[in-house]
C-alpha cells in the first residue's frame, strides 16, 4: 500500500511549543508517510520564526538518521528541508497566495480521489482555505484535519468561517472531507478526569525521551518547558497536534472519521457532506472536552509506539509489536479508580491535580484558583500521597460554599476523617476549612465530598504548612475521632529528611514549586510572577535537584 500524502501546515514558532513536540514525534514516522510539504502559517502575534524551529529540529533528526535507518526507509535531511515553504503572514483573507498555499494546490492536483493529500492544520487554515478558495478543482484530492479550528480564529476568523460558509453554501465545496477537533485533541494530554495540565506528563518524557537520541534530547531539554513562553513554569508533553497525524498512521478506516482510530473518533456536524467534528456524548466526553475520551482511550499504545520510535532514535532498537506503556494513571480508557500515585508536599495544591476517583471531575471555572477546580454530582474522592517530612502540620482547604443546597465534605488522612464540614446557607464563594494533623511521608490524603441538590461539593484547593511548635490539634469537628495529644519536644534534633525529588530543567521555575523545608511556606501575591511566591518567619530552605 503506497505511503499517506500529508502536508502540514503549522504555527510552529508561536509561544506554544506544543507544535515542536508534534513536528518532532511526526518525523519519526517519516518512514511511513510521505511527507509533501511543511507550510509555516501565521503565529498568534506574527512574529515567530518557523523556519529556526523547522531547521533545528531536522538537524536533530539527522544526527539520528543512521540509526533510524537501521530500522525504516527514512529521508534525507536535503529532502524534508526541501518541503519546507512559506505560508501568509497577512490576516486579510484571501490576499495574495502564499508559497505554502501554491504548494498545496499543486501537491493536490497531483493526488487522486483514492491516493488524496492530507492537509493536517496545526493552527491557523488560512492557506488550506487560500488554496481552496483559488481553486476548487482540488476538492474531491484533498482531507483536511484541523486542530482547533475555531480556537485559532483570534488569529484570522475571516478564512475559518469562510471553510465552513463555503461547504454548506457553495456546491463546488459541499463534498469536502474535514474534520474540525476543537476539543477532542486534548485526550493527547490531559489527565483521566479533564485535567489539562501537560506537566502531569513530564515523569514519562524523562523516562521515554531524554536521552533517546538527539530527537528525545531535543524534545525534552528545549521543547518540554516553558511551554507557552513568556517565562512561564508550564512543562510536560502537550502534542496536542498530534492526533491528526495519528488518524492518518492508524488506518483503521480513514474514509470513516466515525470509526475509533488512534486520531480520536467523530460525528458528522451538517455543514456539509463530509464534515466532521467533536462527539458530544457523555461516554466520549473528558471531563467537560467533548470527544477527548476517543483519543485519551488510545494514549497507552499511541504512547508505546512514540517510546519505539525514540529507542529507534537512540540506538535502532525499539519494540517492534507496538506494546503500550503505563500512562501513570489506572486506565487509559478512563476508569474512575484513582492510580493514587499524585504525589503533593508543603505549599499550596490544586485540587484538580489530585487523582480523581468516583464522581469528581476536573472543572474549568475562572473564578476559581489556576482557573479550575473539581466537583461531583453524587459522591467521589480527590487523593494524593503525601511526600513532606514527617511532623504536625495545619492543612487548609480551600472549598465553594453554594446557596443552593447543603452539600457534605471530608478531609481524611490514611482512610481517617480528620475534619467534616456541611456547606449551608453559602453565597456562592470560596471559604477555607482547617485542621491540624500529624502527617508521615506517604500518608495518603483525601478530599471527600457528596453534591446535594445544586451544590457539587466543588473543592478548589490546599494548603499544607508545618505547625507552630506545641500547636493543638483542631477540635472542632465532633465526627473525627479525638484529637491526640501535642507530641512532646524530641529530646534530640531530628535528622534531616531525604530530598523529595523535584527536579528542575534549564528553565524558569516558580520558588513555590520548590520542596519547602524550615519555616517556609506559599503565599499568594498578585505581584508575584505565577502570582506567589515563597516567605519565611524565621529561617527555611526551599530546595530542587
């Protein structure tokens, strides 16, 4: 069977570095598909440089080339640097044509109905929409696949809406096969329950890319942090590009989006004949991203064959039989048992990075701290394995206080409740919940809540510090068992407690990311960068390797 025509077109040199990682993973495939054209299209403020990224990457890949050749039939450095082409930087739409988009016309005219070129968006679709608009003869030749469609439209709405005017108005274009995932591709990355942080993902880039050749060591030490610029502290595996490139590899039925395949699976929208988009319903839905399940549900082998190609990179080895590889939570299907492996020290902890189990669900709120928290409609647990020093502790819980039921919530500790509270006769804001408990690295702390009526046991945060010396323990809770008595003075100092093991890249890192030790603790501050930072009354040390 002949090798899938694919151009992709790109804002690889924006502030997300997202499109890097999938540049990087879609070169190791370059033995299975054949790669007519990588189009630069419009970065969010323009001022990106594609062709640095493109170039650097390629010569990563061809310090890997003689070991990937033991394995595949994989091109030269000349030939891909040859497909690279210019796409606009002029938001009007059309303009003139661009490189990119002349390219594309030709490339499709060259294609057939049954051998068609595979246009995969990875950001704006101006020039896929450029080429079409100029020329219409190319439509029965082409499959677009674009990711964030919509989304993208704060960079040039005009050719987006143009696409999906023309393929419900104008019959030349009513046959168009396109895929528009505006949600779905976030099952590449996010956690079990919707969380979208990629830096839950980081463990497995060190353990299956760094040092898998010059490709791994690209993606991890340059493309893995920072991952959306500007200073910032977002790291991990994001590729949230990737799944168009994984419809196109898989096979399964490329001429049904319907059918489940590595590239996630959808549901015709009645723009036109062919189009395709997101599936809504609840078992497809990840957390509140409709279709992200049908591509999260694939991540184990999606994952395996990434770590294949990488060990190819490294040294022509690899599994050959496409095994799949622990995601680090307990089912990539999405089973609501918690993988109980979230690890959490002193400082403050979204609720949303705990391990989700039962009911509770990640739940996008801008109101709420980092923009989300979680909730249950029913009863669930949110838990994570406590990874500090052993000592006294005051832990707060940030948590939403509705008017609109009485919901019950629980903080334990290794099974243990050590604090239960009702949220009644609330106004709709955030109240904290305190208690102070002695705590052993790798005591598992829970979140527990139960929805009653309108208000979803929403939990936003917490907070753990070390107590004041000889402070008592909470005693307001008459569920709890009773509180022990303050530990007496330790005849001698204790010895100084294992490093927890965060690490840190050559990257910018938040002090309050740092394992905190002493008498420091986090303190948000709007004026701080991340809006915290670390303080200390007395003398501490916050500390990474």
């Amino acid at each position: 069977m002949a090798k899938p025509r694919v151009i992709i077109t790109t804002d690889i040199g924006g502030d997300d570095k997202d499109d890097a990682q999938s540049f990087i993973h879609a070169l190791l495939y370059a033995d299975e598909v054949d790669y007519r054209g990588f189009v630069s299209t419009m970065t969010d403020d323009r001022s990106g440089n594609p062709d640095y990224h493109f170039n650097r990457i390629i010569d990563a890949y061809g310090r890997d080339l003689p070991k990937l050749r033991e394995t595949g039939d994989y091109p030269s450095t000349s030939e891909l640097r040859g497909l690279i082409h210019k796409g606009s930087v002029n938001p009007d739409f059309p303009g003139s044509l661009s490189s990119g988009a002349r390219h594309i016309i030709d490339e499709a005219r060259a294609a057939s109905p049954n051998d068609p070129v595979y246009l995969l968006a990875w950001g704006p679709v101006h020039d896929i929409a450029a080429a079409l608009k100029a020329a219409p003869d190319i439509v029965d030749n082409v499959r677009v696949y674009s990711i964030y469609g919509l989304g993208q439209d704060r960079v040039n709405p005009e050719a987006y809406q143009w696409m999906k005017d023309a393929v419900g108005n104008d019959g030349r274009y009513s046959d168009l096969f396109w895929i528009n995932a505006e949600e779905s591709f976030r099952g590449m990355y996010a956690g079990s329950s919707g969380q979208n942080d990629p830096g839950r993902n980081l463990n497995w880039v060190k353990d299956n890319v760094d040092g898998h050749g010059a490709l791994g060591d690209l993606f991890h030490d340059v493309y893995s942090y920072d991952l959306y610029g500007n200073g910032g502290s977002a790291k991990g595996l994001k590729m949230g590009d990737t799944p168009s490139l994984l419809y196109v590899l898989d096979e399964i039925n490329n001429d049904n989006p319907g059918a489940r395949s590595w590239g996630g699976s959808f549901a015709k929208n009645g723009w036109g004949d062919n189009t395709w988009d997101d599936r809504d319903g609840s078992g497809d839905r990840l957390g509140s991203y409709d279709g992200a399940r049908t591509v999260y549900e694939q991540r184990g082998e999606v994952w395996g064959d990434f770590a294949d190609r990488l060990d190819r990179a490294r040294d022509g080895s690899g599994r050959k039989d496409n095994d799949s590889v622990d995601l680090g939570e307990s089912d990539a299907g999405g089973a609501s048992e918690s993988s109980g492996d979230e690890m959490i020290r002193t400082g403050r902890t979204q609720a949303e990075d705990f391990d989700l189990a039962g009911g509770y669900v990640y739940e996008d709120r801008s109101a709420s701290a980092g923009g989300a928290n979680i909730k249950v409609n029913g009863s669930g647990t949110a838990q994570a394995t406590f990874d500090g020093a052993s000592g006294r502790y005051e832990i707060d819980a940030g948590w939403l206080n509705e008017n609109d039921g009485r919901a019950s919530f629980a903080l334990r500790v290794d099974g243990e409740t050590v604090k239960s509270w009702d949220g009644a006769g609330g106004s709709n804001g955030e109240e904290v919940a305190s208690v102070s408990v002695d705590l052993e690295r790798g005591d598992t702390i829970e979140l527990v809540g139960r929805s009653d009526a309108g208000e979803y046991a929403r939990f936003d945060w917490i907070e753990i510090a070390k107590a004041d010396s000889g402070s008592a323990p909470d005693a307001s809770n008459d569920d709890a068992p009773s509180a022990p008595s303050a530990p007496s003075a330790p005849s001698a100092p204790a010895a100084p407690s294992a490093p927890s093991g965060t690490t840190i890249g050559v990257q910018r890192m938040q002090a309050e990311d740092f394992d905190l030790a002493g008498g420091y603790v986090y303190e948000d501050r709007s004026a701080s960068a991340g809006g915290a930072n670390i303080k200390v009354n007395g003398s501490g040390t916050a500390q990474a390797t």
